[in-house]
C-alpha cells in the first residue's frame, strides 16, 4: 500500500510540474500559425539544436518555472523545433537562425516581431515575452500596417530589424520611409547611421540623397576617408552597371574607364575594371575571356590577397586545360598555403599540380588536405577522390 500510496504521490508531481513548465506544441509550423491567427496569439518558437549547451539550460532551469509556464501557456502558442532537422532546417533559412538558442516571436501572418538570443534568467525570460506581447505587435500583417502607410519610427526600425535577411526588400522601404519622415533639424544617431549605410545599395535609392544632403552629421561618426569610400563605391556600382550588355556578354571597358577615373583615378579604375571583368566572365561561364583577364591581372601575384588568388587557382583547376596558365595558378596557390594551410587550399594546390604532371607533389598535397580535418569536409573528400585517381 504505502509503494502504491508513494508510486501516485510521484505520478501526481510529474504531471503537476509538466503543467507548470511550458507546454509546447507538437504540430507542423503552418497549423501553429493557424492556431494563433485564430486565437489572436503570437507564436513563440525556442529554436535550438541537440548539442546546444545553453539549449539544455533553458529547458532545464527557465521553461521549467512556475511563473514562466503561467505566462506562456496563457499568452503564446509554443513551439520547439531542433533547426537541424526536418521542418527547422526550412524556419532556420526562413527566419535567419544562426546561433542557438535563438528566441522566434511570430505573428499570426509567420511574420517575425521579435528574435533574441541566448541563455536568460528567469525575470529577464518573462520581461522579453510581455515587452513582445503587446496589443500593438497584434495589429495584424506588418506588410499590411506598412502597405496602409505606418510610420511609427519604432514599428519601422523593428521592420529593419527583423527583415533584413529574411525580406531585404521590404527592410530596405521600411528604411526609406524611416528616414523620408526624419526631421531635417534632428541630427542623426549612431544606430541610425548604421541603418542608413546598411541599406543603401545604389545612386538611386531614395535613402542616398539622405546620405549626401547629411555628410557633415554623418562624418562626425566616420572619417571623411570612409565616406568618400562608400560614396564611391555607390557611383561606381552604377558605373558598372551601365557598362555590362548581357545582351552581347560584353562590358564596355572605355564606357566604364572614361566615368570610373575622374572618381578614384587610373589605377583603382582600372583595378574596379579587372574585378568587375572576373566577375562577370565566371557568372557567363565565358572561362577563356576569364583566363586571359586573371592572367594579365595577378601578373605581380605578391601583391594580392592570398584568398583573391586562391579563388582565381580554383577557377582555372576546373576550367582551363593551357598547361603554362595552370602553372601560374599553382603560384597562386602555393601563396595561399604558405600563409595557412587548409584543406581547401591544399586541396586546390594538389589538383592544380596534378594537372600540370607533378604527380609526387599532387599526392603529397592531396594526403595533407584529407588529413586536415575529421569531419565530413568537401575538400578532404575531394582529396580522396583525386588520390584514387592518382594512384
């Protein structure tokens, strides 16, 4: 009796503490949406992976409280999904989730309100939700309050907050009205700097005239060196736009020359020119137009990036069969060991000997880029491959 009488009293305490800690729902994410448009409730997902340290701390030591359960029981519909696995592998794309735990508030449209990040304590845990779950985050649809002419300044630093990399777009016009509607005599904070720079892309956008009309409040937060550097940047994405005719697979070299040099001068345009040509030639896969601008570019290779000849050695490993173009990218290469070694570049550099007939240098390069690493990397793997062919 008394182990019957014992056996019930535990029964009754587990059941009593699973209702007091969060209880999340296992359904597929389209039915959670559902069920909180429904019930006018935002979403909440932990978003976490099995390995995650913190993970199991917030499941052990926050999700497990009394007054955390009350308050997402009565007020969320709760989720948990394990980003590396089925369904969560499609919301850690959707929603950007790199780190974990990652925190996903959703209204009832899927769209993002909030995402925050790491091991909380319980009285900052419960401060975030009810800061979230506010009357004004259930408005409905963001594209809808945005499409009917919001401009509350912290609804649309939210929009660029959470959308930036999940719908660029739509961050980059809350942006432009963001700043459209900002006081000429209100100086520019350093958060809003932050904005502006992010997301102007072109001459065009709206938000670069803000950024050309404001010049003497914005170097106030940067050296005048990296605006002009930004600037230029902008006028010579331009630039290179109206030179590139996909219609002919070509770029306009003395178009580009003749507006590139009064900006940043011969040399850095002619620089822009090569990059631009790289670029270009390997998206068009035109791989001979790519070698004989690669060739002529990294002539004097000491002075390049090791990582910027090493994607070029790459290019021509797949692409060029002339024996003397594949010896200088093994120059290339080897600059890019000699810095640090990795499985990539020693990988690149034992193909590119392999093709140029050092078969003893290729195996020797092939076993070091197999051996650089345990996991399931594509360049071991790859070594492996040109070893069997080796051999």
């Amino acid at each position: 009796m008394k182990k019957l009488v014992s056996g019930v009293f535990l029964f009754t305490s587990i059941i009593a503490f699973a209702q007091e800690a969060i209880q999340f729902q296992n359904l597929p994410f389209q039915e959670l949406i559902g069920k909180a448009k429904k019930e006018n409730k935002i979403v909440f997902i932990d978003a976490y992976a099995s390995w995650c340290g913190p993970c199991k701390l917030m499941e052990k030591n926050i999700f497990s409280q009394k007054s955390v359960g009350d308050y997402y029981n009565a007020n969320f519909v709760n989720a948990r999904f394990d980003m590396e696995k089925g369904e969560g592998r499609d919301l850690a794309r959707k929603y950007g989730v790199r780190s974990y735990p990652t925190y996903l508030f959703l209204n009832g449209d899927g769209e993002l309100i909030s995402q925050n990040y790491g091991y909380m304590e319980e009285g900052l845990f419960l401060a975030m939700a009810q800061d979230i779950n506010s009357p004004n985050n259930k408005k409905g649809s963001l594209k809808e309050r945005f499409a009917n002419g919001e401009k509350d300044p912290e609804f649309l630093v939210n929009i660029m907050k959470l959308s930036s990399t999940s719908d660029f777009e739509f961050a980059k016009k809350a942006s432009e009205r963001y700043f459209e509607n900002k006081k000429k005599n209100e100086e520019l904070t350093r958060d809003e700097l932050g904005y502006l720079f992010f997301f102007i892309k072109s001459v065009e956008d709206p938000n670069y005239k803000v950024f050309a009309d404001r010049k003497a409040e914005i170097i106030k937060y940067v050296p005048e060196d990296t605006y002009k550097q930004f600037d230029d940047q902008m006028k010579l994405s331009k630039i290179i736009e109206e030179s590139v005719d996909d219609k002919n697979n070509r770029i306009d070299e003395k178009a580009f020359l003749a507006k590139a040099e009064p900006i940043v001068g011969k040399e850095e345009a002619q620089m822009r020119l090569n990059q631009t040509k790289l670029s270009y030639y390997e998206f068009h896969e035109n791989y001979p137009a790519y070698e004989t601008t690669a060739l002529e570019y990294y002539k004097n290779p000491d002075s390049f990036d090791p990582n910027e000849l090493l994607r070029a050695a790459w290019v021509f490993s797949n692409h060029v069969s002339n024996t003397a173009s594949l010896k200088k990218a093994v120059e290339w290469a080897e600059k890019s060991v000699m810095r640090s070694e990795t499985s990539e570049n020693t990988y690149i550099l034992a193909k590119l000997y392999f093709l140029t007939g050092n078969k003893e240098m290729a195996k020797t390069y092939a076993e070091m880029s197999k051996n650089r690493t345990t996991n399931n990397d594509k360049f071991s793997n790859l070594a492996e491959e040109l070893l069997k062919e080796i051999k």
